[in-house]
C-alpha cells in the first residue's frame, strides 16, 4: 500500500479502510521470525564446513553472527571492504549504505574484536584482490548454508541466514548485559526493535 500511494501521491489519505485491515492482521498475525542460532550450533556448522574445506563459507558465518550483519550486508562484503591491520584485529568492517543507513544518509560500518574472526580477515584480505566477495555467489552461499543445515539434521529446526543476526544478538547481549552496546552493535535505532532479538 505504501508502494502504491508512493506511485500515486492523489491516494495518500484514501486508503483509510486497506490500512485498518493491515494495522489488525499486523496485531494478530505474529510474524514467522527466523529462530536464533546458539553459538554452539554456529561451532557446529563452522567446524563442519571446515572439515568439508569451505574455509570462507566458514569465516562468512562467524562474522555474520558476531558482527550481527544482516544477510544482505554479509554477502555483499568485498575485501575492500574489509580494515584488518593485524592477526589479532579488531577489523572494521564498511558497510556503505545500509538499509538504515540510506534513512539516515550516513554510511555504517562495525568494529569485530573476536580474534579467531579478526586473524581469519587477515589472512583472506592478504591473499584476495580488493574486489574479492567474501561469500562469493549469493545463490551458491545460500545453497550451502541449507546443505550444511540439512546435513547437520537441523532442517526441523528452521535456522536460517538471518539467524546469524538474531543469534549474535542474543549471545552479545547474554555475556555482555549491556543493551546500549548490543543498540550500537547491532546498528538499532530503536530499543523496540532490538528487543526482538533478545
């Protein structure tokens, strides 16, 4: 609807009925949120793409869920991206204009402190060119990512790319306890949305 009125401005205010019945099926319908992954099951599916040697499969993971990246941010990580100036980090990360970056025109980025994650940065970026995709192809990563989960038999489980987020949000804020920083780490402007996570 919003899409539409965005079309045809002379249907702003027109749609009263339409945003009624969207306002209630948002209240009584809960949405079907992608459940989050512990940090055991993300050793669980790092260790085993190690063993089969998806090395960056297996780095994209464990950046994604301590950096708390949204899928889209993950897999659109080039080595350019990528600001590591020792083994033992921190390594930031240049997100560009993230979806709530281009809300508030200013470009994001993260600061990774883990240093299995930071030493594994190091050693991509120092043997890739400054184009190079970390994920690679987005549908072979995707693929993967359900390949391992079915293959590790956590298909009933319904884990999916975003549960790297949510998971990292819940672990950050489980061993940190401070919600302000889990606000600025997971770029949150609202306490709200944060909350989901948690």
């Amino acid at each position: 609807m919003a899409a539409v009125q965005d079309a045809d401005p002379h249907l702003k205010g027109k749609l009263k009925l339409s945003w009624r019945l969207m306002k209630a099926w948002v209240t009584n319908e809960v949405p079907n949120r992608a459940p989050p992954l512990s940090l055991d099951a993300l050793y669980l599916i790092t260790g085993y793409s190690l063993f089969k040697g998806w090395d960056l499969f297996s780095l994209s993971l464990l950046l994604g869920f301590h950096a708390l990246l949204r899928t889209g941010e993950l897999l659109g990580i080039k080595a350019r991206h990528v600001s590591v100036t020792s083994a033992k980090g921190p390594a930031v990360i240049s997100l560009g204009l993230t979806k709530a970056g281009k809300r508030q025109g200013a470009a994001e980025s993260v600061t990774i402190y883990v240093e299995d994650v930071c030493r594994r940065l190091f050693q991509w970026k120092s043997q890739v060119s400054s184009q190079t995709k970390l994920a690679g192809s987005n549908y072979l990563w995707r693929k993967t990512f359900n390949d391992t989960l079915i293959a590790l038999d956590f298909s009933a489980v319904d884990f999916r790319p975003y549960s790297l987020r949510r998971g990292g949000a819940t672990h950050f804020f489980t061993h940190q306890g401070s919600f302000d920083r889990l606000l600025v780490l997971g770029r949150w402007q609202s306490s709200r949305t944060a909350r989901i996570y948690v």
